[in-house]
C-alpha cells in the first residue's frame, strides 16, 4: 500500500513518471493512489524528491 | 487535441492552430504554468539554434556565466563570455505567454481538465476521456498529442512507453530563496556530497533571489530534499529565506523510442527530450512542440492521422535534435563515473584563463595541465573532445 505523507508532498508527480503500475496519478493539487494497482514495487518511495512516500502492508 | 499546457504543448498547440487545425489545448491545473517544477535556466545557444525567442517580461535574469565549485569547495573555475550566456526565466509568466500565443493563434483552451482514459478504434487513437466540472465526457480528437510532462499516463494510456526507469532519471528539489548573495553567475556544484549523479545548483533571479536546488541520480538514497537541507548548510545560505518549493522528476536518459502512433504523437519532458548532461529540457519542448504542431496541422488538412504521416514529426525532430542528444547522454554517462577526487583535482587546477582557452577551442593546453595533475581523467578528456559543443554548454 502507497501513503503519501500530504505535509511532505510537492505534488511534482514523480512519483507518476515512475509507477509501472499506473498505481498513481497527479491531480490538479493532490496525487491519487490506486492501490488496487500497487505492485509494492518501491519505484515511487525512492524517487519522492521530498521523502513523501512510504509502503505500507 | 493537445494535453499539457507547457512549453511544447503550447507550442504544438500555436502550430496546429497556425496551420488550419482545429484545437483544443487542455490543462489539469488550475493556472498554465503553475506550480513550477523547473529550475528555469535556459542557455542562450539553445535560444539560437532553435530560433526562440523570449519576452523581457518572463525574464528574471540575464546570466554572464557559469562558475563550477569542486566537491571540497576549495575551488571554483568561471566560464564567462562576454554577450549574455544564459537567461533564467519566470516559468509562470514563460508558460502563460506560450498558452496566450496557443490561444491567440485560435486554439481553445481548457484548465482543470484531467484526461482519465484514452477512447481507441482498431487500435488507433480516436480520442480522450476527459473529467472536468465533475463529469466525464469523452471528446473525439483526428490527432491526439500527449505533452503532459515527466508524470506522463497519457501517451502510457494510449499505448507508448513513456515510463520513466530510475535508472533513467534525475530527481530534483529547490527551493527559491531570499537573501542570497548572487554574482550574476550561474553556480553548479559537483560531488557525491553534494548530489550524487547530479549537481547542485544557484541560479540567480535577480538581486538577491535565487532558485537553490539539487537534482540526483535515481537510484540514489536518501532522497532529494535530504541533499537539498544539507547543501543549504553552508555559510553562504544562512541568510536565505525559501519563498517557494518546487520539485520534479526529469527524465534524462535517451529520448523515447516510439514518438508516434496511429492518431498520437507524443512531445517535450513525456517523450524524455531532455538535455541528459543539464537537465534542461525548455528549448527542446519547444522546438518539439513546433515541429510536432507543424505536422498535425498538415496531417488534418490531408485528412490523415496514420503514424506513418505523423511520423513525418519523428523523423524531422529526430534528425535534427537527437544525436547530438545521445552524444551528450555518452558524455553524461563518462561524468557520472568521476569521483570527488577528479573533480577535485580538474577544478582545481584550472583557472579562467584555462576556461577561456577552452571556450575558443584550443583544448590541448588545458587537457595537459589537467592530465598532469590527474592521469586517471584521460579518458573522461577524451569523451569531452569528442563531444563537441561540450565546452560552451557545459
């Protein structure tokens, strides 16, 4: 599962660019998870220029 | 109909109006240009070659040069020349001029409009479904062009990759700040410390205002911003204020391999048309966008949509743009292998004059003196002198 720490995030999208799964999208002030698509694969966590992201099980 | 309203959306979206196309030029912000994800630097022998050209009002700062610190700090080397280098702009101002020119040229346009899908017949691209005003409403479009940035789903929706691999990309972080010192120099500071696989980087805006930033390798720890907080800890950032944050993916490895499909084309940061050894990738948007508006204005008045005449778009830009592109991506590829110690010991045993030299071509002076004081760079030299064009841009 993706969390999104909203207090950290830039909403720069990312964590999008990145995402194989297209588990996330960026909106007009905020980035949608869908995590029905998650692969747990961890791409989004390293790239978060802001330490945004952690998974979660 | 263009998704994106930056550099080469609004470009393409001038040309395709330009050229007798109907279009519709959508946006999920709230505001074209808005927030900024760039570091807003752009060099003025892109300016030249591309033949663009930028208003006074989206100019923050002319720039006389770049000055390159070593890792230690211990020394700094200056490239200047004496008509303007470089120009760092106000994006926000910068992109809406680009929207206003879209419009003026008779595009619509569309803020708060997410595409949420892309509607496909027999496999070619027929249009999009877009969300705004709290429904959806799928829009039939002859050619659909993907410009929506490095966070790119448009084009991955419609059936190119366009993912960007970690491996393949940098990851940046700035802030704008108040109450920093300035030479009107742009300052790019190397070093695994620093920025590992990337730089970190003053860029002045004007008096004291500065965009402060780091961009990183992609599979680098800890995060950007981790770089960004030690790098403002230096002395000379005691002072400064942050203003703004922005922060951003850049795609800089090779540019995408398929930049067309049946009824789609796909331009600028989605299609990764980035300067691999900057990062700046403004000028290449643009250009992109003009070419790719270009053909989809031609390709309508045909009554055509077929990838093979879209790809009269791919075939143009790459011949023009890429292998110097690529060239640069060898030269980056060289870069990242360097260690503090080279760095080091090239910065620090040059000086202006040396630069100067290098400026007017003459390499072998300089090339020894460096080689003397660190044999290991020989190869690393010679990529650079392969490359040409490498000292001007760097």
């Amino acid at each position: 599962m993706i969390e999104i720490d909203r207090t950290k995030c830039a909403y720069c999208g990312a964590c999008v660019g990145v995402c194989p799964a297209m588990a996330l999208r960026l909106r007009d002030i905020y980035v949608e998870v869908y995590n029905d698509k998650c692969t747990s694969c961890g791409a989004c966590v390293r790239a978060c220029p802001m330490n945004a992201i952690e998974l979660k099980k | 109909m263009v998704v994106g309203a930056g550099p080469a959306g609004s470009s393409a979206a001038k040309h395709a109006a330009e050229g007798g196309a109907s279009v519709l030029l959508v946006d999920r912000k709230k505001e074209f240009g808005v927030p900024v994800r760039c570091g807003e630097g752009v060099g003025s022998h892109w300016l030249k070659e591309l033949g663009i050209s930028i208003s006074d009002r989206s100019v923050c700062a002319r720039i006389k040069g770049a000055k390159l610190v070593s890792p230690d700090l211990k020394s700094s080397v200056t490239i200047s020349t004496p008509e303007t280098m470089g120009y760092v702009l106000d994006r926000k101002v910068f992109d809406r001029e680009l929207a206003i020119d879209a419009a003026r040229a008779g595009a619509e346009t569309a803020l708060k409009t997410e595409v949420v899908g892309v509607t496909k017949n027999n496999g070619k691209v027929t249009g999009a479904i877009l969300e705004y005003d709290g429904k959806k409403t799928e829009v039939k479009s002859k050619i659909l062009i993907a410009a929506d940035g490095g966070e790119s789903l448009v084009a991955r929706m419609a059936g190119i990759n366009t993912l960007a691999t970690l491996y393949d990309s940098d990851f940046g972080v700035e802030y704008e700040m108040a109450n920093v010192e300035c030479e009107g120099l742009i300052e790019i500071y190397f070093g695994k410390s620093w920025a590992p696989r990337g730089y970190a980087w003053v860029f002045p805006k004007g008096e004291d205002v500065a965009n402060v930033g780091v961009g990183i390798g992609g599979m680098e720890k800890p995060n950007a911003i981790h770089y960004l907080n030690k790098f403002l800890e230096l002395d000379r950032f005691k002072k400064a204020q942050p203003v703004a944050l922005k922060a951003g993916i850049i795609p800089v490895g090779a540019p995408c391999r398929q930049l067309v499909a049946d009824g789609l084309m796909v331009v600028g940061t989605s299609a990764h048309q980035v300067d691999p050894i900057h990062g700046g990738g403004i000028c290449l948007a643009i250009d992109a966008g003009n070419i790719a508006g270009k053909v989809a204005a031609k390709c309508v008045g045909e009554g055509k949509s077929d990838a093979k005449a879209l790809s009269e778009y791919e075939k143009t830009w790459r011949s023009a743009r890429e292998k110097k592109l690529l060239r640069r991506l060898l030269l980056r590829k060289v870069l990242e292998e360097l260690n503090d110690d080279d760095y080091n010991a090239a910065i620090g045993c040059l000086n202006d004059a040396d630069v100067g030299k290098l400026l007017d071509g003459n390499y072998a002076p300089v090339a020894g003196k460096v080689l003397t004081a660190r044999p290991q760079l020989l190869r690393a030299l010679k990529a650079l002198l392969t490359s040409s064009e490498t000292g001007r841009t760097l």
